[in-house]
C-alpha cells in the first residue's frame, strides 16, 4: 500500500462520510511491519511499469503524479524502469504525501535517481488532490514554497544536500488533528521542488513556478489511495475524478486497491465473519466515473485474471512447515488487519482475548504461502473527446 498508514482527509475522504467515529489502525509500527514483511511495493511496482510502454511525452518533458507517495517505494521502483524506457527525457514526477515521515524518507531515497537521470524535477506536496495535481491552492499566499538547486554531480553530493533539509520539510508538514475524523490535516499547504543546479537550462520550462499551473500529466498513480470501505461514489468524486481530470490526452491513470477472496481475507473473517472491507471493485469505479465525467475518457476492460494480481507474506520456509511460530503469526496478523482496515477497538478486542492467534494459526496451516490481491484498473484521457 501506498502509505496507507498516514492518511488525510482528502486520501480517504469518507470515514467521516461514512458516520464513524472509529479509525483504521494505522500507527506506524503497524504500517513498517506490512511494508517490511510483504512484497506489496515490488509487486505494485511491477503492475504500474507496464503502463510505461503506453507513455508519449509532451512540451519536452514527461510529467508524473503519485497520489499516495508514501516513502517512495514503489515510485522510486519506477523510476529506475523509467530510465530505461525514457533515458534523456526530461522528467518532473510529483509526489503527494502528508506524513512527514515518509517524506524524510522518500527524499533521502532520490540522490541515486538524480544521479542516474540528471534531468529530474522531483516535487513534494501536502495540498488535497484537487490541488496537489496543479501544486497550486485557492489562496496561493498560504503556500510554503520552497526550491532547491542541488549543486555537485555525485549521489554523495545529492544525498548531504537533501539530508540537510530534514528540518526544513519537519516544520513545513507541520500537522493538526481533524476534529471530524481524528487524522493529520496540514497546518499550511506546502511544496518543496528539486533539481540540479547543472541541468537548469534545460530544465527551466520543466520546473513547477509558485502560484500553480495546469499541469497536466501523463501518468497518475494512485495506489490504495482511498478507505476501502468507502462508497464508489465517493472514491470517484473525491479522489479519481480530480486526478483524471489532470491527465494530458491519451495519458494513463492506474488505479490499485485491494481485493481481498484470499487467504489474509480468511483470517479476517476467522475473528469477524461478516466482514466485507471490500465493497467496491474496478468495474464500480468506472461506472461512478462515466456518470460524473462522460465520454471524456475510457477504460481498459480487462477480464479478472489481467485486472486481479497477488503479492505475499514472506516467510522462511520451516517456519510455515515446521511449525507456526510467533513471527510468522505476528506478520500475518498484522497485514491481514492493516489491509482489511480493521478499527483501532475491535482490533485490540481481538488481540487482548487472543482470538486472533487461532484465527491466524488456522489459516497459516492450511496454505503453504499467504498471498493478498489487489485489483488495477486503467483510465485513459481520449486524445479528441468524442463529439
């Protein structure tokens, strides 16, 4: 997931809708733990690197917005494939992100791309999506902008620089607590643009300038960038259709989102056994998106076994096959929980009467591996709007 852990009001806008005081269990231990024992982001990665082959840039640079940056993961993923494909093209790749953590973190992971692809334009909002996609806010004299040059030509000298701006980006993403939903809200909007210094030049018509413009874009991300249980209509209305109305023609938004009909699901509904945390899939996002925005656009209508894709719970091989222990138990657990969405009180009910243990030692006896699914779809913005 797309740091689903750090959310704001706009990433998952309907808890509040949805008229429930209970929160997703998203604290940042539960949220290292998915990340660091599952190979979601490599996988994600995977799926979204297919569309690259789809991708023609326009005015001189190819444009690129991650809904959910989280630490950059499966962006920086990406990237690397990206050179590949787009070797001397001139790049500016936006990042949405509110948590200041994975902010640190993304940024500290770009000297190595800045390295490889010297004509990189990397930037980094907290603005809602309707915003973020133009870098720009209704009252731009809120924003904090900010713009970094980065002088040398080595990773080494990348790296020093953006570590030196920690402090910078912690006062910048400065957070208050939602009254209404009891997430992080920014406290200013804020943008922080980078570039090298030796490719201005040539980058000049590259590099976003304070106030906001219309950027449109050739690829949007958008990785598990809403509340599952949020209804279509809202998911659509507040997060895809914003980010489709930013594509440029005949650009490509990938949505992901998970699943569920596997085994992570089982040991869900081994505690809970009617929970649904998956109510909506592909084919109900495109219908919510064709009312609201017409012929406009158009979809990839690919059958389940080309929409649907899984990734896995890694493991060592005796501990499933020997015998189940803590870890295993501990890692399982914990990602079926963070992806079903399971609410802070009925989460810990079941973790202080140890239904969980059963629950989950059950389901790891029966399969060899715990896999997850996520579901893709593909938006596209028709080059000539049908008549």
């Amino acid at each position: 997931m797309a740091a689903s852990g750090n959310d704001d009001t706009d990433r998952y806008p309907l808890h509040m809708t949805d008229q429930s005081p209970d929160r997703f269990f998203d604290s940042r231990a539960a949220y290292n733990m998915f990340v660091t024992t599952t190979n979601e982001k490599a996988a994600v990665a995977e799926r979204v690197s297919r569309e690259l082959d789809h991708l023609e840039p326009r005015e001189r640079a190819l444009r690129i917005f991650d809904a959910g940056m989280g630490d950059a993961s499966v962006l920086i993923h990406l990237m690397r494939r990206l050179h590949q494909v787009f070797t001397h093209v001139p790049w500016l790749v936006v990042g949405k992100e509110i948590s200041i953590e994975d902010v640190r973190r993304a940024v500290d992971s770009m000297p190595d791309r800045f390295f490889e692809h010297p004509e990189l334009v990397f930037a980094v909002t907290n603005m809602p999506y309707r915003s973020a996609v133009h870098l720009g806010s209704d009252k731009t004299e809120d924003v904090i902008w900010r713009t970094t040059a980065l002088e040398g030509t080595t990773a080494h000298d990348f790296a020093t620089q953006l570590q030196a701006l920690h402090l910078q980006f912690a006062s910048d993403w400065a957070v208050h607590t939602s009254p209404k939903t009891g997430n992080p809200v920014p406290v200013r909007p804020a943008v922080h643009v980078i570039y090298r210094r030796d490719r201005e030049f040539l980058l000049r018509d590259v590099i976003p300038q304070p106030g906001g413009t219309d950027i449109e874009y050739e690829l949007i991300l958008a990785s598990q960038p809403y509340r599952a249980r949020t209804s279509a209509a809202a998911k659509v209305r507040m997060v895809i259709a914003p980010l489709v109305e930013a594509l440029a023609p005949g650009g490509r938004l990938i949505g992901i989102h998970a699943a569920g009909d596997d085994p992570a699901l089982e040991i869900i509904r081994n505690v809970w056994p009617e929970e649904d945390p998956f109510t909506t899939n592909r084919h109900d996002i495109f219908k919510e998106l064709s009312e609201l925005m017409g012929t406009d656009i158009e979809f990839e209508d690919v059958p389940d076994q080309e929409a649907l894709f899984p990734y896995i719970l890694h493991s060592m091989p005796s501990e499933l096959s020997e015998h189940i222990g803590t870890s295993a138990v501990l890692a399982a657990w914990n990602a079926a929980a963070y992806v079903a969405q399971i609410d802070e009180d009925r989460l810990t009910e079941a973790i202080d009467s140890g239904r969980y243990l059963e629950a989950t030692r059950e389901v790891l006896g029966r399969y060899d591996r715990i896999w997850f699914n996520d579901e893709a779809f593909v938006v596209t913005r028709r080059s000539t709007p049908d008549a």
